[in-house]
C-alpha cells in the first residue's frame, strides 16, 4: 500500500504488518514543472513498480518506485496505465494530445491530435484490451474512440 499527502511524502507500506516499509520526500519542487508537491491521488502499475500521482492542479506524475526517480511529469490532464501495465495513456488539456508512453522512459510510442488548442481533452480511458482509446474534448459533447 502507498500513502501520500500534501506534505509531499509518499510512505509504502507492509498490508499484513502495517509497518512503513519506505518513504520517500519528494523535492521541494517537481522537475521541470516547478510545482510543490502536493498530492492528491496516488496508483501503482500492475506490477507494482511505478506509482502515478496527480498533484495539486493538472499536474500528474509518473515515479520509479526502485530507482527513485521521476519518469514523466507535467501539466497533464490524465495518466493512467493499461490494464497489462505495457503502456501509460496521458492526455493533455492544453495541447489537446493524447498519446500512448513507455512507462519505463516516458517516451511516445503513439499519439493523436485529438483537438485543437482551445478544445484540450478533458479525459480519456483505454480499453482493458488495450485495443481502444476513448476521448473527450473540451466544451464539446463528443466522445471519440480511437484505434490504438
């Protein structure tokens, strides 16, 4: 189990002991964004090895449990992993991309222009399958299923 909070501490934890197992005090400041490290949620990946957090805002990030490090951060306005945990779905509300990332460096694999500019997306989901990506535009009442 994992817990975090606004002090910026994410703590994980043994279930069956419920002694803290590791912690980890994120910087005074998220690389590259700036932003405080407030968090908000928190998921692991399947595998247990990375955990996303959503931080105060649209700001999202993706951490390395064993090596500690930030994989992927920014304004983004949903991170999420496919069931299998092979691929992380980001959309970003500013840029209105969705994109598919290695969950190990961040890097895309695929991505769309979903809209443009002034629409941003304000969700996605990705089939368990890994087969469909749905999106939502900004002010807009579509919902778009894409191939992926």
């Amino acid at each position: 189990m994992v817990t975090g909070g606004v002090d910026g501490i994410l703590k994980i934890w043994d279930i069956k002991s419920g002694e803290e197992i590791d912690r980890y005090i994120l910087p005074a400041t998220i690389p590259g964004n700036g932003v405080e490290p407030r968090i908000i949620t928190i998921a692991f990946s399947p595998d247990g090895s990375k955990i996303l957090m959503r931080l105060r805002g649209i700001e999202r990030v993706l951490w390395d449990i064993k090596s500690r490090r930030v994989i992927l951060s920014g304004k983004i306005t949903s991170l999420n992993f496919t069931a299998d945990g092979s691929k992380v779905l980001r959309s970003d509300y500013m840029t209105g991309r969705v994109a598919l990332l290695d969950p190990d460096s961040g890097k895309v694999m695929w991505k769309i222009q979903e809209s443009s500019r002034k629409l941003g997306v304000t969700d996605t989901a990705i089939s368990n399958d890994g087969h469909y990506i749905v999106s939502q535009p900004q002010l807009n009442r579509e919902v778009r299923v894409w191939d992926a």
